[in-house]
C-alpha cells in the first residue's frame, strides 16, 4: 500500500487547551444500561450530549474552539500569545456547567502550550482532524490527576442531545457488537515523530481494518502518545490472534519509521 500523495495540512499554535472528561463514565453507563436496557445507553449519550453542546457553546462565547472528542472526553482550543490568561481557571468555571448539564461527575483541567492540528486525506467516523502536542499530552495527564466536580442530579425531562456533537461519538449499535482494538503509535512518547509518517500510519490501518470488515475509528493524542481505535467484528477476535494478525501491520509501520 502506498503513503497518501499528499502532505497532511498542518496548522501549529500555541494557546490554551481545556479538557472536560466524566470520572467513571463506563460505570455510569453500566448502571444506566442494567437499569434500563438499550434505552439506558441513549440515557448516557443525550446527557453526555447536552454536556458537550452547553460547554462548547459558552466556551465559543469566550473564543475557544471545539478542539477534539473523544468517547467521554471534550477538548477546546483557544490560540493565544501568552500564558497570561489562567486555563486552569477557565476549566473550573465550566466544569459545573457540564456537571449541571450531563448530571455525572466530570474532570476538568486546563494548560497552556504549543498543539497543532493536522487533517488526514481521508474521511474517518471519529473525524478527520488529529489534535496533537506536547500541551495535548499535559492536558491528559493534567485530567488524570483531576479531583471531579460532583455531579448534579437530572429531571426526567431533561433537554434533548445535540446530535451535531454527538453523533458517532459513543458508537453505533453495530460499534456496540464490535471489538475493539488499540494500536499506539510512535511508541510511549508525548509527541509524535512526523505528520507524514502518522498519516501514512493511518492509511496502514484504515486499509487493515477495511480488510477484515471493521473501520479504523479516529486517531487522537492521550498522556502517553498517538493511539489509532478501531472497531473489528466479535468474530474477528474469536478465530484469530489479534497480537498475530496485527503482526503484519506491525512490520509495515516500521518499513516507514514508527
């Protein structure tokens, strides 16, 4: 398979990242799921949806941008020239309002730093836009060491999702029968070696999973590096080792310096 034609556009910054992510979001849906079914699950996703929609907006009233999503994690991005402006302080003001808004516990931190977007020449389900950094990594850690914002309890009638941030984001019933699969990239470093060798990364895997009935999902950036999540189907991952059919994706990473 050959890399994309193209070089990936990339758009550097520096500035404010604010992340906002549910403390013990798969419990919550647990709970949500045995107490009522299939429709549980909507629960968790119309409330993690009206979170989103109500920081993202107030957050674009100040001037951040919807930075990237991840299952139960927001990130908004603000461009800025200093570190004068506390993120930190900007986090804890909307952590209540998610909290208020999702009725779950949620984690919020803030830092300042130097991220950068690049757009992959392919469509994923996940988006095509990779939020990367050293800031991005900060940030992660910096929401794993979070103490959480209590939740708030939610009326029955609570406001409808806003599917424009939410869909696709929790998975598809079809995702739900899934497996799901992680690969990290460039190894256990806080950023990434090279926008083109990422891409080519992702067209390795997006042609793998296409290959096996599955979809390679959405690239991000966590604490710890770039990982790819994919979806492959249950069957897939009860007649083949996983760690062996990999393998060979394994190599071909190498082959172009990851």
């Amino acid at each position: 398979m050959k890399p994309p034609n193209s070089a990936a556009p990339r758009v550097s910054t520096h500035g404010h990242l604010l992340g906002f992510d549910v403390s013990g979001f798969t419990r919550e849906v647990q709970a949500l799921g045995a107490a009522g079914g299939v429709h549980g699950f909507e629960m968790a996703t119309d409330r993690l949806g009206n979170a989103f929609g109500a920081v993202v907006r107030a957050g674009c009233a100040a001037g951040y941008l919807l930075g990237d999503v991840l299952g139960d994690c927001l990130i908004l991005t603000k461009a800025i020239g200093s570190a004068k402006d506390n993120a930190d302080s900007a986090a804890s003001t909307y952590a209540p309002l998610f909290a208020q808004e999702s009725g779950f516990a949620v984690k919020a931190a803030g830092c300042h730093g130097a991220f950068r977007t690049i757009t992959l020449p392919f469509d994923l389900p996940g988006g095509r836009t990779v939020l990367l950094g050293t800031a991005v990594a900060e940030l992660h850690a910096r929401l794993e060491a979070a103490e959480a914002t209590a939740p708030v309890a939610r009326s029955p009638g609570a406001a409808q999702r806003d599917p424009a941030l939410l869909d696709r984001k929790l998975g598809t019933a079809v995702a739900m029968r899934s497996l799901a699969a992680f690969c990290r990239l460039g190894g256990s470093v806080a950023d990434f070696p090279s926008d083109e060798n990422l891409v080519h990364a992702a067209a390795l895997l997006r042609h793998f999973c296409l290959q096996h009935g599955g979809a390679l999902q959405k690239i991000t950036h966590d604490s710890k590096g770039v990982v790819a999540c994919m979806t492959l189907p249950v069957r897939f991952g009860a007649l083949v080792d996983l760690a062996a059919a990999f393998e060979v994706v394994h190599r071909r990473l190498g082959a172009v310096g990851i």
